[in-house]
C-alpha cells in the first residue's frame, strides 16, 4: 500500500528526520481538514514515485502541536521542504501534483 511509504511524524523525531542527508518533504495536516484529505492521495503517490530519493512525511498539527508553530504553520496543508534541516521550498494548501514534482526537484 502507497501509504506505508509516508513516514508518520511526531514532535519528538522531527528534529532527527529533517536533519538527515535525504531531503524531507513534511506535510502537515489535520484529519478533519478536507484540503488535506484531497492533498493526501498525491502525497502518497509521490512517497512512491521518489523512495530513496526523498523522504516523504505528515505531521498531525493537533497531536504534534510544537513544531507547526516553530515552522509558523499558520493554515494546513502545509508543506515544507528540508534539506539538511534548512527550508529549500513551502507551500500551502492543496496544490496539484505537478506543483509539489517541481518542488521536489528543487533539493534532488
């Protein structure tokens, strides 16, 4: 199943995962927000396309409460991009595939 590729994140290992060699595309999301629930099958899709190339996470803004407002993730879904832990790209609402693709590149 595609969603096995999409790392779940919390507060706790967020630090760790966005720090590591591979870039880091982090959406973050809330179950009842229906842009994420349109944005979340394209999320999967690219989890699949760009394995070991990038590595694809969502952070739950209700249960992770303390990164969203370090980042200032002000409306969901957000994305950002990481690179060795600095923000090559970010991105908010839910935006076509094409979009997030060119994005990706930006930090392969």
């Amino acid at each position: 199943m595609a969603g096995d590729k999409v790392k779940q994140l919390s507060d706790a290992e967020f630090e760790a995962t966005i720090k590591s060699d591979t870039p880091c595309l982090v959406d973050f999301w809330a179950p009842w927000c229906g842009p994420c629930k349109a944005i979340g099958p394209v999320v999967e899709e690219l989890a699949g396309e760009y394995a070991g190339k990038v590595v694809i996470a969502k952070m739950n803004v209700d249960d992770n409460p303390t990164t969203p407002g370090k980042f200032g993730v002000r409306a969901i879904p957000t994305l950002i991009l990481f690179k060795k832990g600095n923000i090559v790209d970010q991105v908010t609402g839910a935006v076509g595939k094409s979009q997030l693709i060119a994005m990706l590149n930006k930090a392969l």
